[in-house]
C-alpha cells in the first residue's frame, strides 16, 4: 500500500495528522462490467473517491449474484465486489431504459465494458456513438484477446488466458504438469489494476488532449507482463525452466516446512541476508560470496529442510523478528483474516492532505 503526503513547509520534520483525501472524487464512472476483472477495478475506483454506476439489465444480470456462500440469501463475492456502488437495474434495450443510460452518460467521465467485441455495438452503446453523447468521455473496453485478431470474439477465462500467453507453463509441479494458481492472475492484474491504470491515464490524456479516449484492453496481453524476467532470460538464450532463479532453484529463495506442518518463506535473495541468515543460525560454514554456492544441488538443500524442522513455524518467525533476512510466514487466508473480516479488498492507496 502507498500512502502519500504532501510536501510541508514545516520545518518540524515529524509528520502531523492529516485528513484522507480521495484523488477521484467527483469522477462519475459507468460499469458495464460483470464477474472479476471490471467489478474488482471498478471496486477499487470507488475506494479512491469515484462514483460507480453499476448497470445491470435484468435479462442478464451479473452472475457473481448468484455465487456461494451467501449470507442472508446475498452472494458475499458480489456484494464484496459492489456494495460501494450505486447499483441500477435497466433494460438498456428498452427505449425508457435505453435513455436513461444516455442520461447519466452525459454526465459521466468514464465508460466501462466488458462484453465481447461488438456486443455494446448491438445496445448502441459503443465508443462512436458513447462519444457523441459525451464528447469529453473516456471508454474502456475490457475483453480477453482484445477488440482485433483471430481470438478477439473467443469466449475464455483467467485459466484460458494465462494459458494462452504463457504463465500457465511457468508455474508446474515436479512432474511437470501445469498447476492451476489458486487465485486469478490474469483477472486481476490484467483486467483489475489494469483498470486503474486504464481510467487514471485516460483521465489525464482526456484532459491533456480535450478529445474523447478509447483504451482496449486485454486480459491475455496485459497480464502477460508478469512474464517479464523469464521473457527477458529467453530473449538472452537461457530458457527460464532450466534456471528457475526464483522459482524453487535456490535454497535461500524457497519454501520449508517446519516442525508444525506449517510452512516458511525464506527469501534471503541478496548475500548480505543470506550470510546474516546464517550468523544467527550459527552456521558460518554456509556463509558465501558467490550466489551459485546456494543453487540447489551445490548447496544440499536437505539441510535447510531438517534445519527448519526443528521448530514450529512461528517460533522461527520470532526467531529472526529483529533481523533483515527476509523470512516470512506462509500464512492461510483464515490467518490473514481472523482479526477482521471485511470486504474492502485493499485500496491501491492511501492519500493524505494536511
């Protein structure tokens, strides 16, 4: 999370109190948008001060409604996702709903969609004539492959698109098989933050530019950036499967179990962690000067296995509480949570003024 403060004239140097300001107040958002992708961006819009409109058309409502659990008879995952929306039923296909729509265009600042190419054509709704009700609107199409190209029109999900461009091959078990993230990656940092990026970018270049914007994006293609460092090793000759740097290759970036069952983060990346790492542990004999010495296999990992099977989980973490290691407890969403359950899902940022 980023918090950010302005600039003080004071030359007290501690920062005093400030009261939250939200960058998007007064920013009217339209959200066509249904299931993750749009619904979660969207959500965090709305946690930096802008209005949402949620559109629904009672023909095809969104169908996170009906997602379980529930609790009294609501879908936590779509209430999650939309409770700080103003939330509107409409058939846009009807001439009465059809205008109430254009009304609140007028009035709005950006346009959101999630449909396959063409469909927002089909509820004349899309960008050529958006802009003509509201020449200072920015319009945002989300789809999987984008609004051109031989998959634009292919129906697909977030296992579809990380498939397609890449990401699923990164991530596999010991016998190679492919194994399926237990979150949406591509959903999420492909359609969500990029979402963000999407509307707060098209704001400025509205107003940079004094014309309407139209931004097409692509679930497939922008997720395909969390590729960057085995692309990049592929691009220099060495294929990023057979030198998995931080993917399990060394033994001071994994995972091990601990006496508990549980698990433990050790990302003690840089020498400099590695070796105070081993300070603690009283091993100077692991300490080095040359990262290949930690590369699974020249280093026995077995050591470290039994070593952190010797205490439970939290006893390490209080263990090394004081020193920069970088060790982390892998810790269960029921953990994350037990304090406080709620339904807010982060905001990217915390502003502040004074």
């Amino acid at each position: 999370m980023l918090v950010l403060y302005p600039v003080s004239n004071s030359s007290d140097s501690k920062i005093q109190p400030m009261k939250q300001t939200l960058p998007l107040k007064n920013v009217k958002i339209i959200d066509f948008t249904r299931l993750l992708p749009g619904p979660l961006g969207t959500h965090l819009l709305s946690q930096m001060g802008a209005e949402i409109l949620k559109i629904e058309s009672p023909k095809r409502l969104d169908a996170t409604r009906n997602y379980q659990p529930k609790k009294n008879g609501v879908s936590v995952l779509f209430h999650a996702l939309n409770h700080c929306k103003k939330q509107h039923i409409i058939d846009y296909e009807s001439p009465e709903g059809y205008q109430q729509i254009v009304t609140m265009i007028q009035s709005a600042d950006v346009f959101v969609e999630q449909f396959r190419p063409g469909v927002m054509k089909a509820f004349k709704l899309d960008y050529e004539t958006v802009k003509q009700i509201n020449p200072t609107i920015v319009y945002i199409s989300i789809t999987g492959y984008g609004q051109t190209g031989g998959n634009s029109h292919k129906a697909g999900h977030d296992l579809n698109f990380i498939a397609k461009n890449g990401l699923l091959s990164l991530n596999k078990d010991a016998l190679g098989t492919p194994v399926i993230p237990g979150f949406q990656l591509a959903d999420i940092s492909g359609g969500s933050y990029m979402l963000i990026a999407a509307c707060t970018t098209g704001l400025l270049a509205q107003k940079l530019q004094q014309k309407p914007q139209y931004i097409d994006l692509s679930l497939s293609d922008a997720s395909s950036s969390l590729a960057t460092i085995p692309n990049a090793m592929l691009q220099g000759g060495i294929p990023y499967q057979k030198t998995p740097i931080l993917s399990g290759m060394l033994v001071n970036y994994n995972v091990y179990q601990c006496q508990d069952k549980k698990w433990i983060a050790l990302a003690a990346l840089e020498l400099k962690f590695w070796n105070l790492f081993c300070e603690i542990l009283e091993k100077p004999t692991w300490k080095t000067d040359r990262t290949d010495d930690l590369i699974v296999g020249v280093f026995d990992k077995k050591k470290l296995e039994d070593l952190f099977k010797t205490k439970p989980r939290d006893g390490w973490v209080k263990l090394f509480i004081n020193h920069d290691v970088c060790l982390s407890a892998v810790q269960e969403l029921e953990e994350v949570n037990s304090d406080n359950i709620t339904c807010n899902y982060g905001a990217p940022f915390n502003c502040f003024e004074g």
